[in-house]
C-alpha cells in the first residue's frame, strides 16, 4: 500500500508541483538567481555580526542535514532503482529547486521569534501558521502546521536517524568488521550527550565536520574520476540518454521506467538537497542575519553545493565502475564503497566510510535538532523534549540492525506531503518574498550610473 501512495505522490504529484512552483517563483523573482549572480555572492558574504550563530554555522547545520546518505547512499539507491537517467531528474530538481529553497528560507526568517536570551527560533510550522492566520484561518493554521509537525518527526525518525545510523553502520561494518549493534549503540550515546549541551554544541560540531569532510570528499571523487576520464563523456552521455529512454532500467525495475527514473532521481534528490520540504529553514531560523533574503542566499548555494556537485561526483563514481558497484545491488552503501575501491584502492574504502561516518553523525545530530522543533510544537516543554531524546537515539541504535527499506518508503511518503504542504503555502506567500527580495537587491546590488 505504501509503495503505491509513493509511486502517485513521487512519481507524479511532486514532480509536477516541484517544477510549476519552480516555475512559478521564478517568473515572480525574475529568475535573479541566474540573471544575478552578483546578488548571490553578495548575499553569502559575512554579516559582520559578532554575537549568536552565524550565517555560516547556520549554514554548516543545514548541510548536515543534508550532507550525507542522500549524497552517499541515495545516489546509489536511486541509480539501482531508477536507472542512470534519474541522476538527469536530480539535476533539473535542483535547479528548480533552489529559488524554493530561497524562498522557505526568507519566510522562515522573516516569521522566526526571539527567545528571552535572545536567540532566534522559527521554522516551516510558524509561517504555515502565519499564512492562515492571515486569511482568516488561524485555527486551520494549527491543524496543518500540526499535520506538517508530525510528517517532521517522521522524517527525523526514519530519514534524519535510522537511515543514517544504517549507513555508518553499514560502512563501518563492510570496512572494518564492527559489529553493527555496537555501532549503532555508541552513535546513540554521542548524540543524547550532545543533544544534552544545546544548539551552541550542534553548530560547533557541524561546523568542524562539514567543511573539512566536504573538501576530502570532493578531492576523493575528483580521483576517481580522473582516473576513468576516458570514460567519462559517455557516462555523461548515459546519463541524458537514459533520462528519456523507456527501457533503460538498471535493476530490472520492468515497465514504467521513465516514471520510476523520474520518481526516484526528484525523490532522492529532494532529500539530498531537502529544497522545498520545509526541513532546511528550522537550521537558517537560528541565524544572526541582517535581512531574510540574504539568508536566503545560502539556501541557493546549499542546493548547488549538495546536489549539482557532491551528488554528481558520487554518481559519476558509481557509473564509472558500475560494473564493480553492481556486485552490491540492493546494499548501497556497499554499491559506493564498491565504486570507490575499484579505482583507488581499499584506502579509498576506509577514507570513505570515515567520511560516512562524519557525515552521519553531523546529520543525525541536524535532524535531532528539526525532530525538536517539530516535538515542541505540540508543547510540554522538558517533557516532550527527554521523551524525543529517548525517541530518537533508541531509533539511531535500531537503525544500525533493521532493514532501511521501509525507512525510505516511509520518508518518502512523509517528505513528499510535508513538500505538497510547503509549497502551496510559499506560493501563496510569494509577494513577501517578493517585496523582501526586491529590498536586499536595492541595498546589495550596484546602482546603475545615468
């Protein structure tokens, strides 16, 4: 039952809704994002703001959010699954998805509130809230935000925790022998001590990982490549062709290949880059920022920087020893420490399973923060946040042993819902984007001399 709710709302509703709202924001926004690139830039440059979470902090959590299974183990899952041409339904999602990604952000800055010490808290939940209010709906308002609430904790529970846990596990497992059980024990542990400390503790943290594993990821893949450049105009071309091509399954997915190519490379990428579902804005909320839509601008940069380039090196990787990385289908964790091992060697193996597991402690750790927000919505202060606490690690140590499976069908279905709500809110909501864009390109953009 859950397979065919998915194989509707991924393989059409959202699809279809991601690329009209994508087309519909960029008409409003007049595409700036393409035709401006100086207005990016200047939006990723430093606040000068001393005090609080930075830009880049905030930014560093909502990649680590992001940074991770989906570049990892989603590549190679939706590659499996949905052939090679769902690599091509990654891209064109990203790029619809980035002026998205902008907008959620600007809103979530924009309806955030300030706690009594003076930090900031929003996320989807408030805006959804605010937009209903504000046609007269308010009690409404709290319904779907509840709704969109729980889909949240859905998604911290199953994408945010166990799926990543499985993955570090998985990793580790294949490379060093370590008993599955005990890995997803000890990454219980770190994350309930950590959780303990704060949001101060969460930035610190992904602020190290992140960008240090980052650049060893990107310098890994490159490696690969270059050593199978000779190869790589057809994989590219693979790529495109298998995009359009009814038969070109990989996995023998049978008929409907194009809609299964379609609903996995939008899906997968989705929950890589995560523009659109309303997740990433519960990370920017917290920032020092001086203007919503420069915030705004990191969320353009993160999409760029986890989909167009980490998303595309691992499944180049993956194509180019596809032959290696087929031995694993179905265990694709293995599929991409497979890939990676049959150009550099089994030092890449280690190299990339200690990559997965920072880039699994760093999400683990992001999503706990989202599951948080999502939990607090309904009230009960210390109460609901000890008994999410103990929620989410026992499902960070479950994920290390059960099945993912129906972890990725249930995420799925939950971020494909959670995506119908968001962007029918933030549409609807565009002429604040509008206006507060309009605002930052004035102050931000050289003025024309007469």
């Amino acid at each position: 039952m859950l397979s065919y709710i998915n194989t509707f709302l991924s393989g059409l509703a959202v699809p279809l809704l991601l690329g009209a709202a994508g087309i519909f924001y960029g008409i409003k926004l007049k595409f700036f994002h393409i035709f401006k690139p100086s207005a990016v830039i200047a939006g990723l440059r430093g606040d000068g703001k001393k005090s609080g979470v930075s830009s880049a902090k905030a930014v560093a959590l909502a990649l680590a959010g992001t940074l991770g299974v989906g570049n990892i183990v989603g590549v190679s899952s939706a590659i499996h699954l949905g052939g090679f041409g769902a690599v091509f339904w990654m891209w064109i999602s990203a790029l619809v998805a980035m002026i998205l990604k902008y907008a959620e952000i600007v809103l979530a800055i924009k309806y955030r509130e300030t706690r009594p010490d003076g930090s900031y808290e929003g996320s989807a939940m408030k805006y959804i809230c605010a937009f209903f209010t504000s046609i007269g709906f308010k009690r409404a308002g709290r319904v779907v935000s509840g709704i969109f609430a729980v889909l949240f904790l859905v998604n911290a529970l199953t994408m945010g925790s166990m799926l990543q846990s499985g993955a570090v596990a998985e990793a580790l497992h294949g490379t060093v022998g370590l008993p599955k059980l005990y890995i997803g024990l000890c990454l219980a542990v770190v994350t309930f001590f950590t959780l303990r400390q704060g949001t101060d503790a969460l930035t610190k943290i992904t602020g190290a990982l992140v960008p240090f594993m980052s650049v060893g990821y990107v310098i890994i893949s490159l490696a690969v490549i270059i050593s199978n450049r000779g190869e790589l105009g057809d994989a590219l071309g693979l790529i495109v062709r298998s995009a359009f091509d009814k038969n070109a399954t990989v996995a023998g997915v049978g008929g409907y290949a194009f809609i299964t190519s379609l609903r996995y490379g939008v899906m997968r990428g989705l929950i890589s880059n995560e523009a659109g579902c309303g997740t990433a804005p519960t990370a920017h909320a917290i920032a020092n920022c001086t203007h919503p839509a420069k915030q705004g601008m990191w969320g353009i940069f993160e999409v760029f920087a986890d989909t167009i380039l980490l998303c595309t090196m691992t499944a180049l990787c993956v194509i180019l020893e596809y032959g290696e990385a087929a031995r694993y289908g179905g265990n694709y964790m293995m599929m991409t420490l497979s890939a990676y091992s049959a150009s550099l060697g089994d030092a890449a193996a280690y190299f990339l399973a200690a990559a997965v597991t920072c880039f699994g402690v760093a999400t683990v750790l992001c999503w706990s923060h989202y599951g948080l927000s999502a939990a607090l919505t309904f009230g009960g202060g210390r109460k609901t946040k000890n008994a999410f606490l103990l929620t989410y690690c026992a499902c960070v140590a479950l994920g290390s042993v059960v099945s993912s499976e129906f972890a990725w069908e249930l995420a799925d279905v939950s971020m494909a819902i959670m995506i119908i709500i968001n962007l029918t809110v933030i549409c609807f909501m565009w002429r604040e984007v509008k206006k507060e864009t309009e605002d930052f390109l004035k102050i931000s953009l050289p003025k024309k001399r007469k």
